[in-house]
C-alpha cells in the first residue's frame, strides 16, 4: 500500500516525499507543475527525489524514481481530472494520502479566482471521492492559517471560530475543512486538517518573504516592508512542519475523532524587522527596504497555538529561526550560483 502525496513538486510536498521515503515508505507524487512560479525550481525538486525532468513533463504517466526505486514514483496530473485521477487510483494500491496540491498565494488569488476554484474546490472534491470510493485509510490535508482572517485573539486556536475569512484562497481552504467534515461524516473517512503557519527553509517558494527579501538583498534591490514592518508571523521551519505531517500521517488515530483540525506551526510569533534582520545578518549586507502599506487579504500577526498537536502527536517545533534563515541562505547561494 502506498502514500499518495499530491503537491509532490511543491516545496511541503517534496521534503515529506523525502522524508517519507527515507523512513521506508512507498510513495507516489503528484503535481500538475503549474507555471505559478519557475517550473525550473519544481522540477529541480523532483530530480532531487530522482525523477528524470523529460518524462515527468508528460501527463498521466508514471515515472519511477531512478534514485528511490520501489520506493518512489511520480505522476503529473490535475487533480480537477475527473477521468485520470480516478484511475490512478485503480491502478494503484494506495492506502493513506496527504493533499498538498492547491493554488497558493493570497495576493494572487484577488486577481485570479477562477484558478482556485478549480484547483482547491473541484479538485479536492475529486479527491476526497477517489478516498471515499477506494476506502482510503486517512487523509490528510493542507488548511492555512489565513482561514482565521481578521482574529484578535491570540494565539490562533482551532477552537476559535473560523467564518469571516478576508481572502478567496482563506475561503477555499476554509471550504476544504467543511467538506472533509462532511466526508468523515457521511463514509467515515478519517480526515486530518493542517492549517499551515508561515513556512520557510531550503528549496522555499520564489513568492514568499524569505525568497524575494533574500533574492533581492543579492542583487542589491530595495525589498518590499509591507505595514511599514508592523507585521509579525509564526515562521515555522519547514523540517518542523514536515515532522508533523510525518507523524500524523503515519502514526495512530486511537483516541481522537475521525475528523480533526490541527494548527502547525512554530508556536511563537517573530516581528518581520526581526526576520529580515536575521537575513541581513546571514548574508552579511544591508536591505534597502521600501516601506509599504498593508496589502488586500493580509493580517498583521500571526501565531499558532499547538498545544493540541503537541498532546497526540509529540509535535515540537524546535528550529531557530536564525538557524532556520541561515540553512535557505545557505541554499540559496548554491542553487543560484
């Protein structure tokens, strides 16, 4: 039996599929490797996980990893693929799966909403009936902290209520944990919900703070402070995050509910100015920082509470975040040599 993780090429995606197959799973990825950003970097990933970049350009075919073989495949395909996706879950043996797949971004989702509605709507109903038909054990998915929106409260706790998110992608993701509610509900399909926390680390998305403050302290750019620097988030190490993930997708389910919500994060908040000090401080130069207002669909502070994931799964994030800036730096400086 296999772990399907879609979002295979994304940066989650593939250090779970690494991890996973390191332990000794065996594992398929997915990704369509949309042009949200470079492919150049998703592609770089998968040949990380030994997948040959030619053969994974082609949909709906199988790719076995020439580094991870018998343990490690890949597909390129479309979650919204009313037609493949089904048969890729004939045609293979899979018995636990961790979504990943979605369009991200909550500045690009005020300008392209059809986009997400596709991807993290119909293509996540797919899913969860390819789950619902093939008996699948678990699955486990990506939520986001964006579906707390405009919350005061903090830390964020899954105890809070969730109905007034300020962004498209927020109420996509929000959507994504009604209808596993609905699953688990109705076909008893253990569903486990992850609202993601500011992630960073090596093999980071371009359209994060890290990146574009990293890749333009380089070349010598001004970097964009939105909130003139009065913003603060749960950076979360991403092999933090991926130890979870890890965890709850392969541990027990005795004694907790068929359907939970769980905040991963780094269970504390970092002041923005703070984080783009420590990038300084890694690169040894200067930002020239260009102070902006705050953008549609973003929130000041972010903070998760984790207590919960701590209690059932042993989750403890422990990654500095100067440890955490000076390993992407690291990464950066290589790759883009």
């Amino acid at each position: 039996m296999k772990i399907l993780v879609t979002g295979a090429a994304g940066f989650i995606g593939y250090h779970l599929c690494e991890k996973l197959v390191k332990e000794g799973y065996e594992v398929i990825g997915l990704d369509n490797i949309n042009d949200y950003y470079d492919v150049n970097l998703k592609f770089g990933r998968l040949e990380q996980l030994g997948i040959d970049r030619e053969k994974a350009t082609h949909f709906n075919e199988i790719v076995e990893s020439s580094l991870y073989a018998g343990k490690f495949s890949f597909v390129r395909m479309n979650l919204e693929d009313r037609e493949a996706l089904p048969k890729l879950f004939k045609k293979v043996a899979i018995g636990k799966v961790c979504n990943l797949a979605a369009q991200a971004g909550v500045r690009y989702s005020i300008e392209n909403p059809e986009t997400y509605i596709d991807s993290n709507i119909v293509g996540y109903l797919n899913l969860l009936e390819c789950c619902r038909h093939h008996k699948i054990a678990h699955l486990v998915y990506a939520s986001s902290s964006s579906v707390y929106g405009l919350n005061e409260k903090i830390p964020f706790s899954t105890n809070d209520t969730v109905d007034h998110p300020i962004s498209l992608y927020a109420a996509s993701k929000k959507s994504n944990e009604l209808m596993a509610h609905t699953y688990s509900h109705l076909f008893d399909i253990p569903t486990t919900g992850l609202r993601f926390f500011t992630v960073y680390g090596p093999w980071g998305r371009p359209d994060m703070a890290l990146f574009l403050f990293t890749d333009a302290i380089a070349k010598g750019e001004p970097i964009k402070v939105f909130n003139h620097g009065k913003m603060e988030r749960d950076f979360t190490y991403v092999d933090d995050i991926v130890e979870g993930v890890y965890r709850i997708l392969t541990g027990t389910l005795d004694n907790r509910p068929k359907y939970k919500v769980y905040n991963i994060g780094n269970n504390n908040s970092v002041k923005l100015m703070d984080f783009i000090e420590a990038i300084e401080n890694s690169m040894g130069k200067k930002a020239k920082k260009n102070m902006m207002d705050i953008q549609p669909g973003d929130v000041e502070r972010t903070w998760a509470d984790v207590t919960d994931l701590m209690e059932d799964y042993g989750y403890k994030p422990d990654t500095r975040v100067s440890t955490g800036i000076e390993n992407f730096v690291k990464w950066y400086q290589e790759y883009y040599s």
